[in-house]
C-alpha cells in the first residue's frame, strides 16, 4: 500500500520518472537552414512545419503533461522568425530549454540565446573540410558562435559527424575543444533519411577516425563525450559485424522526437518510418500520442541497428549494463 502511494506521488510531481512521459522532447522545429551540409536531408524535406499557435499549444500540452525540457534542433532552429517568441513561452512555462545549432545566427538573437539552458554546436573539421561539407563560412560562423556564448557565461557542446571527407581531419576539431575546453561528441554520417545515397563514410575511412578517437580516449577522455564502447559499437555497426554487445533501447523512455509537421516518434532515427510516428495535431494532442507511443505493447524492447545518435547509444550502452533494475522499475509503474 505504501509502495502504491509512494509511486503514486512520485508519478504525479515528476510524471517523466514513470516512463510515460519523456524528460525531453528533441523537436526538429523547422527545416528550413542556411547551410547545406552534405550529408543532412533535412533542407529537402518538404513538410507543412506547424504554425506560431500551434507549436504554442504544443509547449503549453507538453508542460502540462511533465515534460521538463526542449532540445531544439531542425533544420536550423533559428532560421524559424518566431523562434523568440517560443523559447520565451518554454521558458515561461518552467521547462528548460537548450538548442542544436550550426552558429551562425547566434550572434544575432541574444535575448533568446541568453535563456537557453545549453547550446550544442556543430563543428566537422578545420576551416577548408569544415566549409566544404557545411557552406562557405560555417567554420568562422561556428567560431563567433563559440565566443559570443563563452562571453554570455554559456559553455556549448560541440558536436561532430564523421563522414568520408573528413574521417582523417578529425584534429583540429579536438583542438578547438581543447582551446575553448568543451565538451564533444562524435557520430558517423547516417545514410538512413537519404533516398539512394551516395556513401557519405566508407568502413575504410571511418576506420582511420575510430583508431585516432580510440587512441585519444585511451590518453584522455575528459572532453570526449564519446566512450570507448560506442566507437567499437559504430565500428561493428558500419562493417555489418555482430555487435559487441546486445543493446536494449532505454533511451526512448527519456527522450523522443518531434518533428517539424508535428509527429511524435520514439527518436531522430525513427522519425521518417510511417508506422513508427504519430500526429500529435490528430486524435487528441500529444497526450494520446505519448500514451501510444509509450504502451507497453508498442514499446521497442531491442534497440535497433540505427542507434547512431551518439548521446541515445551511449545512455543504451549505459542502461544496457543496469537493465535489470530498470526491468524491476518498469514492472512496477507499469504493474
Ligand atoms: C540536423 S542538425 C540541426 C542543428 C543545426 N542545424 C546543426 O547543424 O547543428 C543536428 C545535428 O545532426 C547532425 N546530422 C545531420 N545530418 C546527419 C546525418 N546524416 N548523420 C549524422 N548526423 C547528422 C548535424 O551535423 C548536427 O550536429
Ligand atoms: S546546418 Fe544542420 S540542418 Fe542545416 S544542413 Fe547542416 S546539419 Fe542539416
Ligand atoms: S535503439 Fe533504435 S529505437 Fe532506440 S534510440 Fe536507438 S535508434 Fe532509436
């Protein structure tokens, strides 16, 4: 009885600790972008994005429900015109708020950047590689974007997709790192979103970035978000081996995604399956689509061979390790 009133509590004060509701949305806000990355799909997606009123009425749903944070990315988040206005609401509403973004309109929306909780941005190599695979003048873009953030008191993550063009230029993303002392991840080139891709990295190229990574998180790992296990897991994902270890999907339980046209989908991998996301401006708002998305019956109860966001595989990696209590505490909200 008092295990029952205790979960009861707890699941009406923090909703997201029963697993029903996530502690984050990751929204792909908008597609639109002033970049045009080589191995990103996301400028021709072509969707309806949702209105001012009905990404408010979105914030307001999700805030209600227990929802404690926004992750917003896109496209480029602040190409949207009323992205003020809603990071303003998010906050308002006591709900974090942080962003993906690739810099360069960092400078030119203080007020609202001074709200974000954090800021990851996007950096894949020194200036010629980096402005190669983004567009002319990413590389200074991201730079001014680092220093205008340090200067507000904001430490970025930075964020780095490994692809055939740079897989062997990965320095000087760890010098700057290390010269600006932040945090970064890595993550190879996902072909899964893009229609007959060209190979965006061979195993023969990602080959030479996971033995330089390896080798650095062996010496130091203290600004590599990456752990050794998630390079070997992407190693053996891209040459089609068995994966070292059986992963379980934990990370959908924390974390989902929205995107642009209002689909709720359990992750950015997933997004596109039709029979993985559902409308959340249908039926009845994101409350039922959370609680369709996360029915036990629906539940993925494996990962799946696409875990390639870098911050899911390695809280799957993790969790993977505790799955039994997780189990038992599963068990118990659920009955
Ligand atoms: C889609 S972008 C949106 C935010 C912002 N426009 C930016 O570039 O940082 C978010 C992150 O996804 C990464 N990304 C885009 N396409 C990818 C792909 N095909 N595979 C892996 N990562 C990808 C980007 O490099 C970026 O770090
Ligand atoms: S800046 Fe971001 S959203 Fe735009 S094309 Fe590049 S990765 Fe995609
Ligand atoms: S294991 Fe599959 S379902 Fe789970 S986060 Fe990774 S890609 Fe998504």
């Amino acid at each position: 009885m008092y295990l029952r009133a205790g979960l009861k509590l707890i699941n009406n004060h923090f909703p997201w600790v029963s697993l029903k509701v996530p502690y984050s949305l990751s929204w792909h806000i908008t597609n639109a972008c002033n970049e045009s990355c080589l191995y990103c799909d996301h400028r021709f997606r072509k969707q309806r994005e949702l209105s001012t009123s009905e990404a408010l009425s979105l914030v307001h749903d999700a805030a209600l429900l227990g929802v404690k944070m926004f992750m917003l990315t896109g496209g480029e988040p602040l190409m949207r015109q009323d992205m003020e206005q809603l990071v303003f609401s998010i906050k308002k509403q006591g709900l974090l708020v942080a962003m993906a973004s690739n810099g360069r309109l960092i400078p030119d929306n203080l007020p609202l950047v001074k709200k974000l909780t954090f800021v990851k941005l996007s950096l894949d190599g020194d200036e010629s590689t980096h402005d190669q695979i983004r567009s002319p003048g990413s590389f200074r873009g991201v730079i001014r974007a680092i220093e205008t953030l340090l200067g507000l008191g904001i430490k970025p993550r930075l964020s780095s997709v490994i692809c055939n063009l740079n897989a062997d230029k990965l320095e000087k993303v760890l010098e700057v790192a290390n010269h600006y002392k932040l945090k970064v991840k890595f993550q190879p080139a996902s072909d899964i979103h893009i229609k007959n891709p060209p190979p965006l990295v061979t195993l023969e190229k990602f080959k030479l970035a996971y033995d330089y990574l390896l080798s650095h998180s062996k010496k130091s790992s203290s600004l590599l978000v990456n752990s050794q296990a998630s390079l070997q897991y992407y190693y053996a994902l891209l040459s089609n081996n068995k994966l070292p270890m059986a992963l379980h999907c934990h990370s959908t339980l924390f974390s989902n995604t929205i995107t642009a046209d209002g689909y709720l989908s359990l992750c950015t991998p997933l997004m596109e399956d039709e029979d993985q996301r559902i409308d959340c401006k249908e039926s009845q708002g994101l409350k039922r689509a959370l609680a369709m998305l996360h029915h036990p019956k629906s539940r993925r109860p494996q990962a799946c061979r696409r875990c390639w966001c870098a911050h899911s595989l390695e809280l799957n990696l993790l969790l993977t390790s505790f799955q039994n209590p997780l189990r038992c505490m599963r068990k118990l909200f659920w009955g």
